[in-house]
C-alpha cells in the first residue's frame, strides 16, 4: 500500500499496528470488492483496521472523504503508469508516446479495478476539494496537449484537428474500453480474444486514424 501525505492533517502518523491512513484505505478498498460502496462507512472501515471507531475521524470525517482518499491513491498509481509508459516510450515520435500513456492507462484500469471504479464516480468522492486529484489529473491533460500540439507541428496530425476535442474523444475512448472490460461487455461485442488485447488493438487503431485525417 502507498504512502500517502494528507494535506489536511499533515504527515503520515505511525500506529501500533501500522500507518492508519493506508490501513482505513486498504479496509475500504476490501469492503468495496467484498459488499460494494453502498456498505463503506467510517466505522466499518476502523472496524476492519482494528482501531477504535473514533480514530479516524481525525482523517476522514465522513465516507466521502475516505473514499476520495482511495480515489487520490488511484490516481497515484495512474500517474505512475503513465509516467512508466512514458519512459518506456522513449524518443519515439509525439504520437507514438500518446498512444503509449492510453496503454499505461489501461493497464492501470484492468490493475486497479476497484480504484477505477471508485475514482470514476463523482457521486463517490470529492474531486474538486482534493489537491491530488486536480492536480495530476491536469498534469495528465496538459502532458496529452503538448504531446498532440508536437505532433500537429511535426505534421503527423491535421491543422484542422481541435486538440481539445481530439484530448476529450481519447480520454472517452480508453475510459469507455476499461469501463466495458471491468463490466464484462467484451464477450457481446469482441469474444474472439480477451478484452486486454481487444482494447489495445482498439487504441492502436484510433491513433492510426488519427494520421490519415
């Protein structure tokens, strides 16, 4: 489990058995897979952990802001497949690495299932209030922009292309193939391979299209 810095209360804090914040994290993540978000509750949650049920109300003082906490670990493990799909690219050209950070995205998706579906619900958490979230969730746009704009200036992509639109269709693209592969859609609409090949045959055809705009 990832350390987490809580900007809120400060630093990590050791506990006995533990650091508490990862703990309550890690409890809620497996009352989510085990009963579903609907049954997460501080308490529940410090029940698990083995603590008191008032100590972590000192962290979080109501379910949105524990599950916002797993949303901001989600979306540390996102930046660091990212940034891990990233390198692996290398010097390759501007396209090749966006396409590359959609891979990672994935594979963080298919890794990460009860993350993904934590930090895709708005309903769940509190984006806006959340530092983490904002802040490389915009890392990761700006990071897409700037690749695209490299690869409109280098030619690769059409002038006409609105990067904005083009940045929003991929995030659908790759948000829509993890969602359909966590909820079991592919057999319906691709059975002839598993969905972690459907999906990235997929990207790698947008991207494609992409160049012959």
């Amino acid at each position: 489990m990832e350390k987490r810095q809580d900007k809120k209360t400060g630093p990590d804090r050791p506990y006995h058995h533990g650091n508490l914040i990862d703990e309550l994290v890690a409890a809620t993540i497996a009352i989510i897979e085990e009963r579903g978000a609907e049954n997460v509750s501080v308490r529940e949650a410090a029940k698990r952990a083995g603590v008191s049920p008032g100590a972590p109300f000192r962290h979080f003082r109501s379910k949105t802001a524990l599950m916002t906490a797993v949303a901001e670990q989600a979306m540390n493990r996102l930046t660091e497949s990212v940034e891990t799909a990233r390198a692996q690219a290398g010097d390759e050209a501007p396209l090749v690495i966006f396409e590359a950070i959609g891979h990672g995205y994935l594979r963080w998706a298919l890794a990460n299932p009860t993350h993904f579906e934590v930090i895709s619900s708005r309903t769940l958490i509190d984006f806006s209030s959340s530092d983490i979230l904002r802040e490389q969730n915009d890392a990761i746009r700006r990071l897409m922009i700037s690749l695209l704009t490299q690869a409109r200036e280098n030619g690769q992509l059409s002038p006409s292309l609105d990067l904005d639109q083009l940045v929003l269709g991929a995030r659908a693209l790759v948000y829509g193939l993890a969602r359909m592969a966590i909820d079991g859609h592919f057999p319906e609409w691709n059975g002839a391979e598993p969905p972690s090949e459907a999906m990235h045959k997929t990207l790698h055809l947008f991207i494609r299209q992409l160049t012959k705009s």
